[in-house]
C-alpha cells in the first residue's frame, strides 16, 4: 500500500467523522472466561484463545501467558501498525523494523508482601529498531508521529477513568 492509496481507503472515514463525529466512537471489547480448577482464564483472541495464569514470578510455570506481556503486547502492535501507517503517510519506504517493549513490575505488590510497593507496571519503554530510507530527522518525526497517533501508548500515557462492576 502506497500514501495515496492508504489515503483513499481513509478518505471517506474521515469524511463521515467530520459530518457525524459521533460515529468515529468505537468501543473496544474483552472477555475472559475463569477457569473453575486453576488460577488462570482463558481469553477469545483474534485467531485462537489464549490461556492467562501467574507469571513464574508469583508461582506459575511459565506455560501461561502474563497479563502484562499481553499489556505489552497490545502496546507493541498498536505502536508497529501505526508506525507502518505513519511512514506509509510520509513516503518512508519502510526496510525492516522491530517494536520493543519492556516493562517492570515487582512482584512484591502483586504478592502483598510490602503494601508500599505498587503493584503493576511502573516503568515501560518502547524502543524502534527501523531500517528504513530516511535521514534522522524524518525517522524521529516518523517515530514522534506514532506517538502522538498509537490509541494503547497515549492510553498508557493518560489513562482512562476506570471503574468496576460486579453482576
């Protein structure tokens, strides 16, 4: 897909979000299903489901995926399909490239051995590997423009009110 033909296939969204701004609201959707003998769940993902269980660090066996490497994993494909939007936008022929993701949790907060220890992530960083035909100062405006632009990074940087219900 070239800039003109992305732009094409966009054209008419961006269009209808302008007449009628109320459809460009999307609301995203997950669900996981406990599992009544193990700590653990399974999750309906895209092309098979996934099983999440503890990570080895709070008694699992590794053989379950970690939430928050699924966190990490949603950051990474949002970041790499916009990243690819993006440089396709700008005429960046795009050679090849990694997404990176690392994020650290003491599983002290999770465990409740410390209460003054959070719990959850307290630190990611996202780092570009690109090879890609452009100078340094187009690949970090290719990089700030997926930034500015990726839905999961500028929801991890501002995070939605949360709320929880019980049925």
């Amino acid at each position: 897909m070239d800039a003109a033909e992305l732009r094409e296939l966009q054209a008419p969204l961006k269009q209808r979000y302008r007449d009628t701004p109320e459809a460009a609201l999307v609301t995203a959707r997950a669900e996981a299903t406990l599992d009544p003998s193990a700590v653990a769940c399974s999750i309906p993902a895209w092309h098979q489901t996934v099983t999440a269980g503890l990570h080895p660090a709070t008694g699992g066996d590794g053989s379950q995926a970690c939430s928050a490497d699924m966190l990490l994993e949603a950051l990474v494909a949002c970041a790499g399909v916009t990243l690819r939007a993006v440089a396709t936008a700008m005429g960046i022929p795009v050679r090849s490239g990694k997404v990176i993701a690392e994020g650290v949790w003491d599983a002290r907060g999770t465990l409740g051995i410390d209460r003054a220890v959070p719990v959850g992530l307290t630190g990611i960083t996202l780092r570009f590997e690109i090879d890609a035909e452009a100078d340094a100062a187009k690949l970090a405006r290719l990089i700030e423009t997926t930034e500015r632009y990726c839905v999961i990074y500028q929801t991890l940087r501002s995070p939605p009110a949360l709320s929880v219900a019980a049925a």
